[in-house]
C-alpha cells in the first residue's frame, strides 16, 4: 500500500508538470535586426503582439481603470518579460518603451496617473539590471469632455554593454482615483511599444579565420617543438 501511495503521487507530480509546460507557450516575432521571444500565456491585458521593424508592439482594448462617484482608487496594471536577440553581426544599442492613450476627469477631487518601469538585465546575470521609469509628456489635469490624450515614454542605452542578448521587462500601470461624490476619473492604455535599436559589429571573414587557426597552430607546434627538445 505505501509503494502504490508512492507510485500515484509521483504520477501526479510528473502530470502536474506537464500541464505546466503546456501551458507555457513561448513565442518568437521576428523584426528586422532583432527577435523577440515571450510566454503567449502572460500577455494579460497588452493583447495580441505585433512587430514593425525592429519595435514589438501592443494595441490594448480592455485595459483601463476607472473610479466614479468617490469609489477611491482603481489600478490597472500589467507586467511582461521578453527576451531581445539581435541577429548575428548586430549587437543592441538601446530599447526605448513607449504608452499612449486617454484620460477623461469630471469633479473636484478626481484625478488619473500613468506609471511603470522599464528593465533590462543580462539573461545570464539577471541580478545586476539597468531600470527607467516612465516620464508623461501630459499634465493629466485637463477637465471634462472630450477625452484627453496623453503619451509616456521610457529609454536606456545598452550601447556600453556590447551585448546581442538581454531580458526586458515591461511594466505598466493606469490610476484612477475620486474622493466625493458626482465626479469620475477615466484612463486608457491604447499603444504599448517596445523599440530596439542596434548597431553593426565586425564579423570575422573567412581569411580571417583561416589566419587565426594558422597562427594557433603554428603557436601548437612550437610548444611541441620545445617539448621534444627538452
């Protein structure tokens, strides 16, 4: 009885893993220098992901918060990581994030927020990361109707680094908040954009290597060489 006790757990961790995996679904775009790759399964609220050169792209259509008649605050918000290679003879130079979309605040004491991060770190050393917050270009102070845009904007240059390979995260968040009663408070997340850019780097021609492997070997038998001698 204890062995088949032992036999069926087993049987359920290794069943309980495999939904895991299957649920994890990883997906590549490709843009024109650079490929992104991310887990179809958390894009929450960014939607279906497009890429245009070399920007990876959302178009949100649910993604808002609201608070009407002094309901307090709402927060919407949503994360995503996606891995950023650049193809070969390319290396990274910058990602920049930028958020578009509207506002719409009726009352006193009604007001919107837009916030978030963006992060990149090396994949093989994840602890060490650089971070940007996300500057509004809009006071979000405009009353009444019509909606109001506003656009916010996040940029780290990776030129130093020198890599092909690097983590991002995005994250992004909308507050809405009222405090009295008859006023309300409205934002909406219409464009998220991730946009790399990149930068040529030397790729060794065939000449170049047959050089190098000449002049390793040469560097091999003359240790053989002494070798011998001694």
């Amino acid at each position: 009885m204890i062995r088949i006790s032992l036999m069926v757990r087993l049987l359920l961790m290794l069943g309980c893993g495999l939904a895991f995996q299957a649920n994890a679904v990883s997906s590549t775009l490709q843009g024109r220098s650079v490929s992104f790759s991310f887990d179809d399964a958390l894009l929450d609220a960014y939607g279906t992901a497009y890429v245009s050169g070399d920007t990876l792209f959302f178009t949100p259509g649910t993604w808002a918060a609201v608070s009407l008649n002094g309901a307090g605050f709402d927060l919407a918000h949503a994360t995503l990581n996606v891995r950023v290679s650049a193809n070969q003879g390319h290396a990274l130079g910058g990602v920049v994030m930028q958020s578009r979309g509207d506002y719409l605040i009726a009352g006193r004491d009604s007001r919107v927020g837009i916030g978030g991060e963006l992060r990149a770190f090396d994949p093989g050393l994840p602890q060490t990361d650089a971070v940007a917050t996300i500057s509004v270009a809009n006071s979000l102070s405009q009353q009444g109707l019509p909606t109001h845009d506003w656009s916010g904007s996040a940029m780290l240059d990776l030129s130093a680094a020198g890599t092909a390979d690097l983590g991002v995260t995005l994250e992004n968040l909308l507050l809405a908040t009222s405090s009295v009663p008859n006023t309300l408070a409205f934002v909406e997340m219409k464009y998220v954009g991730l946009q790399v850019s990149t930068y040529a780097v030397p790729v060794p021609e065939a000449d170049t290597w047959a050089m190098m492997l000449s002049g390793l070997g040469l560097i091999g038998f003359a240790v053989l060489r002494r070798g011998s001698s001694r």
